[in-house]
C-alpha cells in the first residue's frame, strides 16, 4: 500500500463521518489554538520587560553605594542615603580601567517643582554629559545637558514628557522658561523623547541637571547616587564587574570584599531574574493550555476506537483480501494523524488570531515565535501517535473470521 | 492444486474443546467447480476458513500449489490470501460509501498493481461478473442484491486469483437473482477454466457445480463427482 493510496483512504474515512471528524478536529483545535496563544501571551510579556530593561541602556553595570558592613555594628541608614560613592570613584573607574566605555554618575533624589502656578512631586538626576549616550536618551526638544552646563554649574534643565506635561501641559514646548526646584530657578533647555518604560521606573517622569550643579545646590555633598559604567561589549561586562570591585574595594581600603561598602548590578544579572520569572509565567499558561489538548487528544481516540468497532467488518474484508496487520494499523493511525494535524494547523490560526485580538483590544503584547509554532504542530502529531497507536493495534489484531462475522 | 491430509481443527473455549474438524482429506484439482455442503454446525464455515487461509488448522497438511500453509504465520497468510484466492461473502462486504470501481480497486491497492493500471482491472473484472456498465460508478449501497454480488465476484476476480471461495454466495438473494448469481460461476469455470468452491447448506445451490463433498460433524460424508449440472431453465423468465 503506497502512501498517495493511504491519504485517499483516509480522505474518504473522515470525510464519510463529516459532523464526527469536524467536531474531534475542533478539540484539537482548541487545545493547540489555547497553547499558541497563552503561550504568545507570555512570550510577549518576556519580551516587553526585557525591552524595558534594554531601554536602560546597554551593557550596563550599575555601581550603587551600599551601607559598610561592620563586624558587631549594622549600620541603619537606607542604601539610598549611604554616600560611599563620589564623583572621583567614577573618574577612577573611566581612567583606569580599560574595558569602560563610557561612565556616567548621578546623584538624585526627589523634589518639589514648581512652574507658574503648578507643581509635581519627581525625581530630579545630576547627570553629566554622557548619561544620555549611556542610557540611550534621545531628546525630542532642544538640547541635552552638555560638558559646558557642568563645567559652569549651569542652572538649566532636561524634562522628561511627563513631568513637562504635569506642569506646562500636554505636548507645549516650554524650552526657555522656568522651573523651580528647592527654590533655585532652573531655566528648560530640552525634553526628552518619551520611552514608555514600565515597570523599572519610568524615565519619562524626570528632570535631568548638570550633575556639578545638583551637587552644589540640591544635595549639598561630593557623593553620587549611582554610577553608571558603559562596557565596551557585552562579553566583558563580567569581568569588568570584578574590575569594578576591585578597584573601588582598594580605593576605599576594604580587604574583606563580603564588607563592600556598595554594590554591583549587571543588566545582563537582572534580564536574566526577570526572564525567569516571565519563563515561569509562561510555563504556567502553556501548561494550562497543554491540559485542554490531551483532552482534545483522548476525544480523538474516542473517535477512533469508535470507527474501529463501526468498521470490524470492513476491516475483516480488508484482511481477507490481503491487507497485513500493518496496512490495517497503518490505515487507522494515518486517520488519527491527520485528524490532529488538521486540527493542529487550524489551531495555530486560531491561537495567531487570538493573540493578535488580545494585543489589540487587550492592550498586552503578545509574540508568536516560530518555535511555539513548530512546537505545536509537533505536538499535535505527536498526539495523533500516541492517542492513535491503541485504536490501530485494536483493529490490526482483529482476527478476520471475527471480524467478518461482527453484526 | 489444492490438497488437505487429514485436518483438524479444535476450538478451545471455556466450555470446553469443540472438535469442528476431525480429520478430513480431500484434493481438488485446477479447473474444478466443488461445492462443499453440509448443515449448520457441520463444520464447513471451519473447513472453509482454513481453505480460504483466514485460519490454520490443529494437526494436518494443507498443501496449496504444493506448499504447506497449515503452519505460516498471519503476514504469510495474509500474502496467500492477496495472491491466490478471491472470496465471495453471504453478505457482500462492500464498503458502502464507497463507488463500485473504488471496492473492484481495493485488493489492488493490497497488491501494489500501479495506479494507472488499476481502473483498466477492475473494468475488465466487472465485465467478466456481467455488471452492466451503468453502475461502474454509483456508489455501492445503491446497487440491488444480485448487482452487489457481482460487484463482490468482480472484486474476487481481479487479482487473477487461483482459486475462487465463495461462501453462501446465494443466501442474501432471492432465487432467481441467485440464479443469476450461480449461472456466473458456471461461467467463469467452463469459460475460462476458473478453480471455484462453492459453500452451501442447500442441495439445490451445490448442485450448480460439477462435484459435491458432503461434510456432516467435522468428517467428509460423500463425494459426488460428475454431478449432472443442473442447467438454468430460462424459458419462464
């Protein structure tokens, strides 16, 4: 028996039982269907954090300072108000080692502003030059701050889209007027490109000053509140983390690197946490998923065990004239393969266009990758093996006396 | 061509042993028109199984074409059953979604006969079975008794096989259809020199053929050979 002479067999077969095979399609419709889009889902929320984080920047490794350590005395104060860390660590950083890129300290804490009438509550960096090429800032009005606003102790000012909404208005350009921050008068020189970022704390809720100047006026002392360090590639950010250590463990006398008086995040440290979480998300729907195609997958052996005592007689024929046990097997787990094939091809049509419902109504980005695609149709397969394998042995062991004799 | 050696055949069950068959030895030679006929429960379903390769018998020879079948295995058998014999059932047995040409084609599909080759077969299959060519492609189910038996005969006679086993052909027809049926059979043996056994319960229907065994409780009672064929009067038709 050829397999073009197999595919016409059961063309026929499922095409005589219409309302039946339609129906054990459609379980398996849906379980696949359920799987590529529950798992899109949580491919797209993958996604969208690990975009958010990469927003931050890239090849980062951000040095936090962090409260020293001391044998029988536990220091109170909040890593964010620990001052370890000052401007000349980051000069250390940028001269010494040669793995850096770029580096970019800020110091910042949040602020009353106050424009003309209305006020917000927000986060204000010091920042040098540098920090929008390091944390990937474009500027949609005006300028950014530049080496000169440091070196001056400029009082001016970059907002980010939302806080120039909070206080001039939705989309007006109010470069060349002013702000007050604690007070002092800061004249606007730019706005930021909104980046959308979630989750992380959003960038676009920010003022930026020259960092000399958030020092001087804001802050009061020579301490940053993070430095951020720009690794060439991404291949040296680990060794430039323990570089880091190092340099800043021998610049503040510490021996022992457990009482390190800061810290050390690598981007790469928290796409990682965040992925496995999002994996774990992920896992969950596919699995919840998955228990809506084994159903589907037993309602085709359902069917099949059906067909098989409908048929006894025909397959006790198709013995008697010469069929072996392989042609009988071959003919019913063909039916049971192409019935979950079927339903596996719908399905990811289905799922594809249900993802693309929710990304649209639901406001959830969602991602159909091409190996959830294969999974699935592999897995659709699979099913039509493992749930068509017991009807087929069943009719291929019928014995052809019995079979024909069957009412 | 055909020869059985003393063939047994015990059924076990839970009941008990049934000895269906208790030694029987018979030969039958190519070109022959044998009716095997006996009651119910005589043993000749059995004896038909094991002729027609469906089934091996306990103890025994039965040797087709000189080889000895009793002892091969269901694939063997199966191979037997594609390349040498044609079965004719009581009941038909065609696939009733299925067109007439499509049920002539299926023990082709078995046997590996080339696609472009197989409608031309089953034609010349259904013409030899006297099937008006108007029917060639209706489906199955909507053909009378008489026509489907002959869709059934063509479909015995398409793989060329040795031996023609036809089990009860009549029992589903009216008599004159049944005529029509056994009149067929008479054909293709002084024809084109077919080997047919013919199984029956009724005298009437064994008497077609040119040779009659008689089995009663699993032994052969009598063997008529040289019957004095019994020839369709058609005048009152």
């Amino acid at each position: 028996m050829i397999l073009s002479d197999l595919f016409q067999e059961t063309y026929s077969a499922l095409f005589v039982n219409k309302a039946r095979s339609g129906l054990t399609i459609l379980g398996i419709v849906i379980g696949i269907g359920s799987v590529i889009a529950m798992v899109s889902v949580g491919q797209g929320a993958t996604g969208s954090i690990q975009s958010s984080i990469e927003a931050l920047g890239s090849n980062l490794v951000m040095v936090t300072p962090g409260f020293q350590r001391t044998t029988g005395f536990q220091a109170s104060a909040g890593r964010g108000s620990a001052q370890t860390l000052v401007l000349e660590d980051a000069e250390a950083i940028q001269n010494e080692l040669s793995l850096v890129k770029n580096v970019a300290p800020i110091t910042s804490g949040r602020y009353q502003i106050t424009a003309k009438g209305a006020n917000t509550n927000t986060q204000v960096s010091g920042v040098t030059a540098v920090y929008s090429d390091v944390r990937n800032l474009q500027v949609d009005l005006g300028s950014f701050i530049s080496e000169q606003n440091v070196g001056n102790l400029s009082k001016v000012a970059v907002l980010g889209p939302t806080t120039r909404d909070d206080l001039f208005g939705e989309n007006s350009n109010p470069i060349g007027q002013t702000i007050r921050i604690k007070g002092i008068e800061f004249k606007i020189i730019g706005i930021t490109e909104a980046k959308g970022g979630t989750g992380f704390g959003s960038q676009d809720d920010m003022i930026y000053i020259p960092l000399s100047t958030a020092q001087r006026y804001l802050t009061g002392s020579k301490s940053v509140s993070t430095i951020n360090v720009q690794a060439i590639n991404q291949g040296s950010m680990t060794i430039l983390q323990e570089q880091i250590t190092s340099l800043l463990l021998s610049r503040h006398n510490i021996i022992d690197s457990t009482l390190a008086d800061f810290s050390i995040m690598n981007q790469a440290d928290i796409i990682s946490s965040a992925s496995s979480i999002t994996n774990t998300l992920t896992i969950l729907l596919g699995s919840i998923a998955g228990i809506s195609l084994i159903v589907g997958g037993i309602g085709i052996m359902n069917m099949m065990l059906t067909t098989v005592t409908e048929r006894t007689r025909e397959i006790g024929l198709r013995k008697a004239i010469g069929a072996k046990k392989k042609d009988i097997s071959a003919q019913f787990l063909t039916e049971a393969i192409m019935l979950t094939f079927i339903g596996g091809i719908i399905g990811v049509v289905l799922g594809w266009l249900i993802s693309l419902a929710i990304s649209h109504f639901g406001g959830i980005t969602t991602k159909i990758s091409l190996f959830s695609v294969l999974l699935a149709v592999g897995v659709s397969g699979f099913i039509g093996i493992v749930f068509g394998y017991y009807p087929a042995r069943r009719a291929a062991k019928l014995n052809p006396i019995e079979a024909l004799r069957y009412e | 061509m055909i020869e059985c050696k003393n063939i047994t055949k015990i059924y076990k069950s839970e009941a008990g042993e049934t000895n269906a068959l208790k030694g029987v030895s018979f030969a039958i030679e190519d070109g022959e028109f044998v009716a095997i006929m006996g009651p119910s429960g005589s043993g000749k379903s059995t004896l038909m199984h094991i002729l027609g390769a469906l089934d091996s018998p306990t103890d025994g020879e039965y040797l087709f074409d000189r080889r000895d079948v009793a002892e091969l295995s269901d694939d063997d058998l199966a191979d037997i059953r594609k390349n040498k014999i044609g079965f004719v059932f009581q009941s038909f047995n065609l696939l009733p979604r299925a067109t007439v040409i499509r049920n002539v084609i299926l023990p082709l599909i078995y046997s590996g006969v080339p696609k472009e080759e197989r409608e031309k077969q089953a034609r010349a299959a259904l013409q030899n079975s006297g099937l008006d060519e108007s029917h060639f492609y209706h489906l199955s189910n909507q053909l009378s008794g008489g026509q489907m038996q002959r869709v059934a005969i063509a479909r015995a006679l398409v793989n060329n096989p040795s031996l023609i086993l036809a089990d009860e052909p009549t029992g589903n027809l009216d008599t004159e259809t049944g005529e029509i049926v056994l009149e067929t059979f008479q054909k293709l043996n002084a024809e084109q020199k077919r080997t047919i056994i013919l199984i029956t319960h009724e005298r009437y229907v064994a008497e077609h053929a040119n040779r009659i065994i008689t089995i009663r409780d699993g032994v052969i009672v009598g063997d008529e050979k040289n019957i004095k064929k019994r020839v369709v009067n058609y005048n009152h038709l």
